[in-house]
C-alpha cells in the first residue's frame, strides 16, 4: 500500500517541481530566443556577487540583472524570518538533487550516509568557499564561479556539446559528479558545498523559527531522523536549532503521535505549520512584487 503523503508535502513537492521546471524552460528558450533572462539572471547567488560589484564600483556585473539583487534580497529576508525556507521550498536546483535522490531510493533501494566525523568535517566547507566567492568576486568584478557552477552548466545544457564542453568544462563535470551522489546521499550539494546554502545557514542561527519536540509525547520511534534529507539528529532535540534544518516539515509530517509532538513556533510562540508556509510563500511572493514595481 502506498505511502501517503501529507497535504504540505505535496504542496512543497509542486513547489519544488514548478520552479525546477520554470528554470529549465526558461534556460532553454534563453538558449533559442532572444529577449529571455540567462540562467544567471536566475540564480539569486548572482544577487550577492553583483551587489558587492556595486558596492565596490557602482556598476553591476555582466550577466547578472538588477533584479537578481531584490531576488537575493527576499531570500535573506526568508532567512531571518524562516531560517533556511528557501532551501526547503523553492530552490530548483535543491529539486533536481531531490528527483536524483529519488531515482537512488528506486536504484539502490536504500539510504546511504555518510560517518558522522567527515560529515561534520565536510559541513563546513561551504563557508569557506562562500567567503572565497564572495572577496574574489569583489577583486576582479567578475562571475568567479560561473565556469565551474553546476547550476550554470545546466542552464547551457541546450547549447549543446560545444559549450558544456567548452567554457562549462569543469562545471559539467561537477553538474554530473553531484547528481550522481545525490542519488546515493541526499542532497550532498546543499549540505557540503552551497554558498547559497551557506548564507542561509549563517541566517538560519537567527532564532525567529525553530521546530520544538515534546518529548512528554514522544515515541522515540525516530521516523523523524529518517525521512530528515539533511540527517538532522530531530529525535533528540528539545529544539531543532541546527542550521542545517532546511524547513521542509518531513519530520513534522511524518510524526505519528498526532499530539503535536513535533511542532513549528515563530518568535517561540506556537504557530500551524500552514501558517508557517503562508508566511514562507508571502515574503517570497513580496519580493517578487517589489521586483517587478522596480522593473
């Protein structure tokens, strides 16, 4: 009997589809029409990058659009208020690693971890690769990373051999080596090499939103480490406050004490996980809107 899954996580799993969809196409008729954004112009990272390009000269960097700053801009706003929501809800290539993820279940039939030690150890790597992205980018005014960026190869993938091959040699290659691990470790990307990811979890330490756990009412059954695509330890947590928490709810939705065991606050106050994500889509939503008031 098949596994049923909650009315969030289907909304979360349209989400993910839809902008994972969105970038694709619009990556491919950037590729064959004139007039369509590259996939630069959607990478909210290039908002960072540009906006230290702008504190450094007053000029943006090629490639990169003004509105990738307001972009970049909503997203730290999410990451204030809802720690790393992006993360969880809206980043397409987060999708991609999570359709790879669910081919390695279908393929190998489980789900392999990596020792604790060289997980902790490898955690941290994405901080020092932001820094270095962000002070080279403001050295030289360019897209530092753009060649070896595993979401712009993807957004070339339309352009055909010559270019993966070519300027997005490297970035192919590291395009085609994650998808692979995220069919055997959840989402390796995310957790280990993200810059992206790792402005979120430097945000994520703001204590606005947590997940608490009741452990009155807790089976210790620990459905809620297992189906955690970033291994959070939640079952021995009073409160989850690691930053690697992407705020996606499996734990709170698979918990099957139905007496709110696991439960989301806001400003430590109980807040309905629904309302969590209304929140979530609204600040997501607002920067848009501000990004079209502002052309």
């Amino acid at each position: 009997m098949a596994k049923k899954v909650s009315g969030i996580q289907v909304a979360r799993r349209v989400t993910l589809g839809f902008m994972l969809l969105g970038m694709t196409v619009l990556a491919y008729l950037h590729q064959t029409r004139q007039g369509i954004p590259s996939i630069d112009a959607l990478d909210p990272f290039g908002g960072l990058e540009t906006l230290m390009k702008y504190l450094a000269g007053g000029e943006f960097i090629k490639k990169i659009e003004p509105g990738n700053i307001v972009l970049f801009g909503g997203i730290v706003a999410l990451g204030v208020v809802l720690s790393r929501f992006f993360c969880g809800w809206f980043c397409a290539f987060g999708a991609l690693q999570g359709v790879f993820g669910w081919l390695g279940k279908k393929l190998f039939r489980r789900r392999f971890t990596v020792p604790a030690k060289l997980d902790r150890a490898l955690r941290f790597v994405k901080y020092p690769m932001l820094a270095a992205i962000v002070s080279l980018t403001w050295y030289t005014g360019q897209l530092i990373i753009r060649p070896y960026e595993p979401l712009a190869a993807y957004g070339h993938i339309a352009a055909g051999p010559a270019a993966l091959m070519g300027e997005f040699a490297v970035g192919t290659v590291m395009l085609v080596l994650i998808l692979f691990l995220s069919m055997l470790y959840e989402r390796a990307f995310c957790k280990y090499l993200c810059p992206l990811g790792a402005v979120n979890a430097l945000l994520a330490r703001i204590p606005l939103f947590r997940i608490k756990r009741d452990e009155d009412s807790c089976i210790s059954c620990s459905k809620c480490d297992h189906v955690c695509p970033m291994n959070v330890d939640v079952s021995t947590a009073g409160t989850i406050s690691s930053p690697e928490c992407i705020s996606c709810f499996e734990c709170v939705s698979v918990c099957p004490t139905k007496k709110n065991t696991l439960f989301t606050t806001l400003g430590g106050k109980a807040v309905k996980t629904a309302a969590i994500v209304a929140t979530g889509f609204a600040i997501f939503a607002g920067a848009a809107l501000i990004g079209e008031a502002t052309g």
